[in-house]
C-alpha cells in the first residue's frame, strides 16, 4: 500500500512540473510576442518591400525591373544624395530575384564594416568564387552590395577591378554611393550608372500621405507643407522629421514641424528680412540679436533662410548678385566656427550697403 501511495505521490508531481513547464513557456512566448511588437523607426518600417512600391525614379526602377525580368541584370552603380531610394531598390531587386531566401544570396557590405583590400581580397572573393543554389525559378547569380563605396580606399577600388571581371558569371556587383566622382573610372566602366536625383515634392508628399494614413496622424496641409519643405528631397529625413514631431505634439502643424526641427519659421525669417532692409545698423543689431536669443536660432540657418528670401524679392540683378555673394562667404565663415556677433554685424552690414546701392540705383 505504502508502495502505491509513493507511486501516486510521484505521477501528482511529475505532472505539477509538466504545469509549471508549460506556464514558463508560455510566459515565455508572451515575451516573445512583446518584443516582436517593439516600435520601430518609420525609415525602416515603410521602407519599401519591392520596386513597385519604390516612391519616385520611375525610368530607373522600370529599367532595373525589366532588367532583373529578362535576366540580364549587369553590374550597378547607384549615386545620388542620401533618403533617394538607392539601397531600398537594390534590397527590393534581391528579393524580386531571390524571394524570402534573399539574405543567404546576398553579401551586404556597409561603410561600418571594414573594406579594405584585404575584404576585397578574402571575403568577397571567397562569397564571389563559391557556386550558388538557385531558390527560384529566376536566376542562380549572387549579388554583393556595397554601399558608401565611395568611403573605400582607392587600393580596395583597384582590386576590386580584376575581381568583378573574374566572377561575372555567376556574381553581380552593386556600387552605392554619394558622390559618383570618389569612385575610380575604371569601376565605373564596368558597371552601369544609374543617378537617384532628390525626391520631387510630389513623390515626397504622396508617401508621407500614406504613412500619415497608415499611423492615424493629425496632419494639417501648413503642416505636410513644412515637412516636404526641410526634407530637401529626403525621404528619410522627411519620415525622421515626421516621426520626431509626433513624438513632441499631438497635431503635426508647420510651427511643431519648426520648432521640432529648430528651423526659424517663415514668419521670422520675414521679419528679419524686413529689419535687415529697412532699420539702421544699431536697431537692426539689437532686435536680431534678440530674436534669435529668444527663439533660440542658429545664425547659419538664419543666412541660410534670408539668403533663399533674397532670392525672392524683387531688386536689380547686380546688386542681388553682391548681396548672394557676401552672404555666401558670411556662411563659409560660419561653418569654420567664426564669431556669431561679428558675423551678425557683417549680416547687417552687407544689407545696409545693398540698401544704398538700391537708392543709388532709383537716383
């Protein structure tokens, strides 16, 4: 008797176990779930999945689709300003060409990791030399990404000449870069050049709408206005700028946009103006000073935006000609870490002497 009661004793506890198991799992994929739900930066999560959801460059992508299509993919060189669309559209290319297995075709080489001639040497040519599984009905051939190429040294660029030529056959090579002029020619012969110019408004515009939509935001139009106006054609920093605001403020409108961002608003950048044409030297002085101690503004955003003002308003040709040049030199001086205040007073200065240019030109 006192046998089966032990026996009895040991299956409650062996199945008190298997519970208590069974809760750390479980608790264990809650976890999990928590961490896949994570927030994630807007630039990566709306980064586009495949070339037809690419924003803008339509030639360029339709060519690169058709291209990949028709299997005769070359060798690339993508150049351009950064947030255009360059490495989505080769991401979007390997996974046209190599569905959900892309990343074991793939060899990614970013300006982080160490590219030197030794690289070239070893790795992409050890995953370059080595024969590919084809995952799909399109194409066996491997693709080797590098991106910031132009951050690489000339002799990794040289070396990597012979080894593009040696494995044609069964690799491809896509250049990324900024600045197409830091690549060496003999590079860029062998591929050919596609340039990503910056977004136009429009495509800006439509793909901020749609992250908009898809997060439920409160976006007026002044609003949308200002952010297409300080992403420059960058669609990264237009999502970076965006998901800043909406961090800060509840309603995205143009002064959240600019104060979010630290750009002086329009309005200001009009009243500076204003001052700057029309008060004396020692008023102008005083009540720029005071705008920007107050609104906490950089100088060199300021010349910026005044410059892009002057540029507007209506005034002889030579005398806009002078003005654009001594404000281009104000801002040269800036960037080097010059002294705020006497780059002010040049500030004022140039405009008082365009000012007496001006009436001299009425006389």
């Amino acid at each position: 008797m006192a046998e089966v009661v032990s026996l009895m004793d040991i299956d409650e506890d062996d199945n008190h176990q298997k519970q208590n198991n069974s809760q750390k799992l479980n608790k264990g994929k809650g976890l999990v779930t928590a961490a896949d739900t994570k927030p994630t930066p807007w630039v990566e999560k709306y980064r586009p999945q495949s070339l037809a959801d690419v924003a803008a460059h339509r030639d360029i992508v339709d060519t690169i689709d058709r291209l990949t299509s028709e299997n005769r993919l070359p060798h690339l060189l993508l150049y351009g300003p950064p947030g255009t669309g360059k490495t989505s559209t080769i991401l979007a290319v390997a996974r046209k060409l190599y569905g959900s297995q892309y990343r074991n075709m793939i060899l990614e080489l970013n300006a982080s990791d160490d590219r030197g001639i030794d690289v070239v040497r070893q790795q992409i040519q050890d995953f370059a030399s080595t024969q590919s599984f084809s995952f799909g009905a399109k194409s066996s051939v491997k693709l080797i990404l590098l991106d910031e190429a132009d951050a690489m040294t000339k002799d990794a660029q040289f070396a990597l000449r012979r080894v593009i030529e040696k494995y044609t056959k069964n690799t491809r090579f896509a250049l990324i870069c900024n600045h197409v002029n830091k690549i060496i020619p003999a590079l860029q012969s062998r591929c050919t050049r596609f340039r990503f110019a910056p977004l136009d408004p429009i495509h800006v515009t439509e793909r901020l709408k749609h992250v908009i939509q898809a997060e439920r935001l409160d976006v007026p139009d002044c609003g949308l206005a200002a952010l297409v106006r300080l992403s420059n054609g960058d669609m990264r920093k237009a999502l970076n700028i965006l998901q800043s605001t909406h961090m800060a403020s509840q309603k995205i409108t143009e002064e959240a946009v600019y104060l979010c961002t630290g750009n002086p608003l329009p309005k200001d950048i009009e009243q500076i103006s204003y001052w700057l044409l029309n008060e004396s030297f020692a008023e102008s002085f005083k009540r720029v000073s005071e705008t920007k101690t107050r609104k906490g503004l950089a100088l060199i955003d300021i010349v910026r935006e005044v410059t892009m003002f002057v540029f507007k308003i209506k005034m002889p040709s030579d005398v806009r000609v002078q003005l654009i040049n001594d404000l281009a030199d104000i801002e040269y001086r800036l960037s080097f870490g010059c002294n705020d205040k006497l780059q002010l007073g040049s500030l004022i200065a140039i405009f008082t002497k365009a000012r007496s240019s001006l009436v001299a030109a009425v006389k």
